[in-house]
C-alpha cells in the first residue's frame, strides 16, 4: 500500500508539474561589458545567478565572415529578437532601420504558435516596438502586443530633458515600475523589457566610478523584477523564465563608444533565474541569437522547419544536438563540421542554392547526407558547385538545426 501511495504522490506531482505554466521576461540592460558584471558581482544579480546560471556571451556575429553585425544597440536588440545575425535581419544601425520581416521575431513566432498567449513590451523608445517587432504591419500579419508601456523618451512633461541626462534614469525607474506591476497582476506569458541609463552613463561617463553606480541602479531594477516573479511563482502555477542580457560591450579605451568588433565590444554576459541549461552553454561562449531558440524551447513552442533552417542562434535551454557549424570549401565540394551533443543521432545534411527566404519565398532544399553526428564532419563533392557563388549548408539534428553558408559576395 505505501508503494502504491508513494506512486499516486510521484504522478500527482509530475501532473501539477506539467500544469504549471512556463512564462519568460527577456531584459536588455544597454551597453554593459562582461568585464564590468563580473567586477562588480552586484548582489540582486548575483542571487538571480545563484538560483540560475550566469555565463560570457557575444554579440557582432563571427568577425570577419558574411554574419558580422555591428556592436550597436538596435541590430543587438535585433539579434536577440529574430536568432539572426545582420546580414538576415537587415537592421545595421540606430537611425536607419530597415528590418526584413520575413525573419520573425520571437514574439510574432509565439504569437503564431499561440494566438490566444499574451505579451508585453516596456521600453523607453517607442521603435523597439513598432520598427522592430513591427507591430501593426502588414509585413508582420499585423502583430500586436497585449500591454505596451514605452515610447517615454518623447514624454517632456512627466521625464523633462535635463543636460546631465538624468531623466532617462528616472525613465528606466518608470519601465521597471510598469513591468513590476503588470508581471503581478496580468502575468504576459512573453515579455521585454529594455533599460537604457546604463549605455547613456558609458556614452558619457566611460566605464568608471559612475558607470558603477548606474550598474548599481540596474541591480536594484533587477531585484524588483526577480521579486515580481518570485510573487507570481507561489501564488500560482507558473515557472519564469528571467534572461538578463545586454546588447554590445563597450570599446576598450575608457568605455566611451562601441560599435566595432574588439572582444570588449564583442563580449556581452546572460544571466538566467533558473538553471535550466544545457551542454552547449558548458561548451561555447553563446550569441544573443541563442536567445531565440533558447526561449521557444522553455515556452514548448515547436518551430517549423524553415524558420529552424534560417536561426543563427543554438538554444542554451532544453535537449541540443549540435553547434557550431563551419564549412571548408574547395573548388568542387566541401566539408562542413560540427560540435555534437548527442553522437549516436543520425543528422540530415541539405543544400540549397537560393536565398530566396529574403523576398520571403521558399528555398528547394536538397538532402545529401545521413551522417551520424558523433563524426562531427561530412564532405561532399559534385560538379553542380563549381563556380558557384553562394550555397546554404543546412544540418538537421532531432532537436535542433544550425546552418552555415558559402558566399563569394557580400550579403549586405
């Protein structure tokens, strides 16, 4: 009879378990380098990394190859929000955004999967929402975003302009303040929440004594959003997901600037409430385009295939089954390689010379392999790549897909 009650206890449990509704708060805290978190362990985070995982990261795609993305804020945010480096999202720079839809973004793919989810946005400027996710576009089937705090950076009577700059402080305050509030009380399955103080403390200031105490500002935010979860958590049966992350380092001279692709700028950090990682986390040093898969795989949305093909980004949560994939060309044929994480798979190889998903068409895919993944490579030879000028290389793994490509002329 005790086993019998000790089985009954186990299932209970596993149903509640499976009950229990995954939501994710995605944060970007603007232009902080890995550096300057891990000198200062401040102590919000810190207890967040206690219960999670924290770990380096990198923005800026593979220097020097056909992915490289420059170390600015909105292609960062892009990044993170469509799994692709620059040369697909097609955002380059702050001013003169042109993003290619046809590359989704998280919350247009969860939308997609789950029309009746809800989501939030809180953000000082109002194009992290309109020209980035595209709400209300065409383009994007006309998305929408259930609770939409931003667009106060034009909002002179509540935040006046001062010269020190002090009011994108008092901005910050407000979007954390609107976040804590409508994670207690709406709990959006799918949130953002953007902070900028910190990045107009580095433009200014560089990274010194008060790029520290704005990271200290940040870390007092942090603690009140990681206390708004914790609330939701056992009051109800929900488990959060927290991804604290920020989008470009900061130059390796005083701080001032960014933009390039010196491993200041480059290396970034994420933080994570819960430690729900994986071994490519253990392995690599992650992109922010991880973030991507990462988070569709904690809120149990299944990709299809083509959007799985174009992902730059290896989810860091859940089962993976390979990374990092390179490709050696010759005149006639090639190799590609890869990390396996799981060498008795048997993985699917394909080709396709179109790219036609930029018009937001479809790509003919050909399969030309079978390898098994525990070899970590696969060569192929055929006439038809001689003199070819581009060709994408797709390896499908039973739990994800990476994809690498062979370009003779820029993408840009």
């Amino acid at each position: 009879m005790r086993i019998i009650n000790t089985l009954l206890l186990t299932m209970l449990s596993l149903t509640a378990l499976a009950q229990t509704k995954p939501k994710v708060v995605l944060v970007i805290a603007d232009g902080i380098p890995a550096d300057v978190i891990e000198r200062l362990r401040p102590p919000a985070m810190q207890q967040i990394i206690n219960e999670g995982a924290y770990t380096r990261a990198h923005v800026g795609g593979t220097k020097g190859t056909y992915t490289e993305t420059p170390t600015i804020s909105a292609p960062g945010y892009n990044d993170m929000l469509t799994g692709t480096w620059g040369y697909k999202h097609n955002v380059w720079d702050n001013d003169n955004q042109h993003p290619n839809y046809n590359y989704p973004t998280i919350f247009r793919l969860f939308k997609t999967a789950r029309p009746a989810g809800t989501t939030a946005i809180f953000s000082t400027w109002v194009q992290n929402r309109k020209m980035l996710l595209g709400t209300g576009l065409p383009q994007t089937q006309n998305l929408s975003v259930d609770y939409v705090y931003d667009g106060f950076e034009k909002d002179t009577a509540h935040f006046p302009h001062d010269k020190a700059g002090l009011y994108m402080n008092q901005i910050d305050d407000h979007v954390v303040n609107c976040a804590d509030l409508v994670i207690r009380e709406k709990a959006p399955d799918l949130s953002w929440i953007y902070l900028e103080y910190t990045d107009d403390v580095g433009h200014s200031k560089g990274t010194g004594k008060e790029f520290d105490k704005a990271i200290g500002l940040l870390d007092e935010r942090m603690k009140k959003i990681a206390a708004a979860i914790h609330y939701r958590e056992a009051k109800f049966k929900e488990k959060w997901l927290l991804v604290i992350t920020t989008d470009h380092g900061r130059d390796p001279v005083n701080g001032h600037g960014h933009g390039g692709q010196s491993e200041r700028e480059r290396t970034t950090w994420m933080i994570l409430n819960k430690p729900v990682t994986n071994a490519y986390m253990k392995y690599a040093q992650p992109g922010i385009v991880d973030i991507l898969p990462s988070v569709a795989n904690y809120l149990n949305i299944n990709l299809p295939a083509p959007i799985k093909r174009e992902l730059d980004g290896v989810p860091i949560t859940g089962p993976v089954s390979l990374s990092n994939a390179t490709l050696d060309t010759t005149a006639q044929g090639f190799t590609v390689k890869w990390k396996t994480f799981a060498p008795a798979e048997k993985l699917k190889v394909y080709i396709t010379y179109t790219n036609n998903v930029k018009e937001g068409k479809a790509d003919t895919y050909k399969l030309i392999g079978t390898p098994t993944s525990g070899a970590q490579k696969f060569s192929y030879t055929s006439a038809g790549l001689v003199g070819q000028p581009f060709y994408k290389v797709v390896i499908e793994g039973k739990h994800n897909t990476v994809n690498v490509w062979h370009v003779v002329k820029p993408v840009k």
